[in-house]
C-alpha cells in the first residue's frame, strides 16, 4: 500500500489515482482531471521536492510534520514547503474522497452532520456558501474539533488544516483550475455539482479514524 502523502518523507512521490481520468464524469470532464492530477499536482510535489532537497536536516521529517512546524524549516524555503507541501497534502486528499454517482453520508458521520448544521441540505448550503465566498484560489475545508463536532473553514491558496496540525475530514478545491474547462467562471455550478462525486464511505472511513486519534 502506498505512503498516504502526510506521512511521506523526502523524497516525495505524486499518488495514483484509484480510477480512470472520467470516472467523474459529467461533474468533472476527463480532461481537467488530467490536467489536475498529472500536471497541477505534480507540479507541487516536483517543487516541493526541489525545496527540500538540499536541506538535509528536512529529510526525516514527514510531510504533516514539516506543514505543522513551519517556524523549523529555513526562511529561504519556508514559502515554497508551505505552498508546495500544501498542495501536495491537500490533492492528495482530494483524489481519495471522490467516485462516480454520490450519495449521502449514514450512521455516525450523517448523525454528526446533522448535530453541528442542522440537516444535510443545510450543511451543503453552508459548505457551497463558504466555497462562492473564497475570495481568489483556495479550499473549503469540514474539520473535526473536541468531541468530533464538525466544522467548516475555507483557507487561501494552498493552506491547510494541516499548518495548525490538524487533518481535515474533507475538502473541496476551488482553484480555478479544478472546475474552469467545463464550468467557466460559473463557481457556484461546479460547488454544486460536485457533491455528486462525494464518496461517503471514504469520508466515513475518514471520520471514525479522525474521532479516534
């Protein structure tokens, strides 16, 4: 099985994707997945390896551990592991929460969902409203606090809950490069769309993992 990229050490390594280019399609059109996949994301993980690489002292330290003790890596490559390692982390997520048709979360997830938005409806409502207001590139992210309650906060850029030490539960890239072949400047399109790609039980997974850490 191969290293989830949090715990991935120097040098780092561009995960495959567990489908074909349109297994998302309609919501995502192959060719953005291509682009995405094998050209935006590599791009992070070859610059954040061109970052490290002469720091040896970085070598050991994994990628979850380098994001969330920024204040340790050297000034000169601080701005690019922070980028870089963000975009890595972040897609790297991404590509694993995701799969053909949908659905809706259950058991445990759907009852935490409820318990911190009201209903499901609602907490897509929530989760869309934060992505349309991110002002420029960056993420919409559901995190769990104390006690497993769930959270939503979108970040810019390539930030992550990762920076504060913190795995997110799920997130959605609003770069214009995920969405802009097929949906153009129309954000609020592809935000809504997207959660016909959401894979509940991966995110499930996910969540009951978070909850016991």
């Amino acid at each position: 099985m191969a290293t989830e990229a949090k715990d991935q050490k120097y040098p780092f390594e561009l995960p495959a994707l567990e489908y074909d280019f349109d297994a998302l399609e309609p919501v995502i059109d192959a060719e953005t997945m291509r682009l995405h996949h094998d050209k935006h994301h590599q791009a992070y993980v070859d610059n954040l390896n061109k970052a490290v690489e002469q720091h040896r002292d970085l070598h050991g330290k994994t990628l979850s551990e380098l994001l969330s003790g920024l204040d340790g890596v050297p000034e000169e490559v601080r701005g690019a592991v922070r980028n870089n390692g963000g975009g890595h982390i972040n897609h790297s997520m991404f590509w694993t929460i995701m799969k053909s048709g949908g659905g809706k979360p259950s058991g445990d997830l759907a009852t935490a969902i409820d318990g911190a938005f009201g209903s499901f409806d609602d907490f897509k409502t929530k989760f869309n409203d934060a992505g349309v207001k991110q002002f420029g590139s960056g993420w919409v992210f559901v995190t769990t606090a104390s006690g497993g309650k769930l959270e939503i906060a979108s970040q810019p850029n390539q930030d992550t809950p990762f920076h504060r030490g913190v795995e997110p539960l799920l997130g959605n890239d609003v770069w214009e490069h995920a969405y802009y072949l097929k949906y153009n400047n129309r954000r609020p399109d592809y935000l809504k769309a997207w959660w016909d790609t959401v894979d509940w039980d991966a995110i499930a997974q996910r969540y009951e993992r978070l909850r016991a850490e």
